[in-house]
C-alpha cells in the first residue's frame, strides 16, 4: 500500500464527520504520489523541481502509473504542476482501483435502489494498515490529511514532517488546495451576481 491510497481509505472511514471536496483530496492524493516516489528513490526533489531518477517497477499499480506520467525532460517539472495536471479526477481514479480490488464497495442507503448509494470500506488489510498509521500519529499522512479538512484526533501533539522533501510537496499541496478553494470563491459570488442581474 500507498501513502496515497492510505489516504483515500483515512478520508472515506472519517468522511460521514468530515466531508471532502473530490478536488481537494485530488491533489492531496498527487502530492502523496510524489512523497512515496521520492521515498522510493524514483523521484528527486531539486528545490520545487521533480528530478526522475531510473524507474524500478513498485508494488502499487497506481504508483507505478505515477512514475510513468513524470516529465523526463529538463528542467523538469514544478510539484505544483504536477498536482494539477496528475491531480485531474485522481480521487475518482483510486476509488475506482478500491472497487476493482472489493477494498470498496457500494451500499444502498434505503431498501429501494432509486434512493442512492454512498460507498463504504471493507475490512481489509488495506484498511487496518491505513487506519493504523492514522492512530500511530504518521506525520505526513497526518499532515495530508490536516490539507483535505480531516484534524488529527490529538491535534495538540500532531508530529511535525522532519523530511525536507515531504515539506516541500506538503507545502504546495496546502497552496494548491488554498487557490482551489480561491477559484470556488469567485465562481460562487460570480454566479450570485450573474442571478442578481436577472433578478433585477
């Protein structure tokens, strides 16, 4: 398992008391990509610069899809970059991988089918993992997490990220969530104004 996938699965088993915007967790989810490449020795960080290293195949079908999306070619790309443009749908892509596995799967909220499904995880080795690492305090899960609006349960004694390189994706994952957030904003009083005319 993934630091991005552990992810996915903290996110849906906290979600009925913490919502996620698809977006948010999107980027959360790139971001997660590049720090699991980087700690598999695929990736190098020069700065804000993702430096591709020989590729070795991973255990994680996903990761290895990541590994081959990255830019090979100088002066390589920006971690912010790729959150947008490997972030696109990235959350509806590992739910997709979670039900394909039975890690996921759909449940009818009411006896008849037209009242909708919510998905729900299985008990799975992937989830007692992912959920361990979550009540071990991992700081960077954590930290993902913290991003996407889910607050570690003893948020006074949150472990800092040591890792430079996690920092660095870290940070422009907050920025990129933030600027995100910044475009829903202006799309918001945007459209308020436009039905304020027509109300006019």
């Amino acid at each position: 398992m993934t630091t991005a996938k552990d992810l996915f699965i903290v996110t849906m088993d906290r979600e009925p008391d913490h919502p996620v915007g698809q977006g948010d967790l999107s980027l959360a989810l790139a971001g997660a990509e590049v720090i699991d490449l980087v700690g598999t020795e695929i990736l190098g960080l020069d700065g804000d610069r993702m430096v591709p290293r020989p590729a070795t195949a991973t255990d994680d079908r996903l990761l290895d899809e990541a590994a081959s999306a990255l830019d090979r070619r100088a002066p390589y790309e920006r971690v912010e970059d790729w959150l947008w443009r490997r972030g696109r749908d990235l959350a509806a892509v590992y739910q997709r991988d979670l039900e394909q596995s039975g890690q996921l799967v759909r449940q009818k909220r009411g006896r008849l089918s037209f009242k909708g499904e919510r998905m729900e995880l299985t008990d799975s080795p992937a989830r007692t993992r992912a959920l361990h690492r979550w009540a071990a305090d991992e700081p960077v899960l954590l930290a993902l997490a913290a991003v996407v609006g889910i607050p570690a349960e003893q948020a006074e004694d949150t472990p800092a990220v040591a890792d430079e390189s996690a920092t660095t994706v870290l940070v422009a994952v907050h920025d990129a969530v933030m600027e995100l957030e910044a475009v829903r904003q202006r799309r918001s009083i945007e459209k308020a104004a436009f039905a304020n005319i027509w109300r006019g």
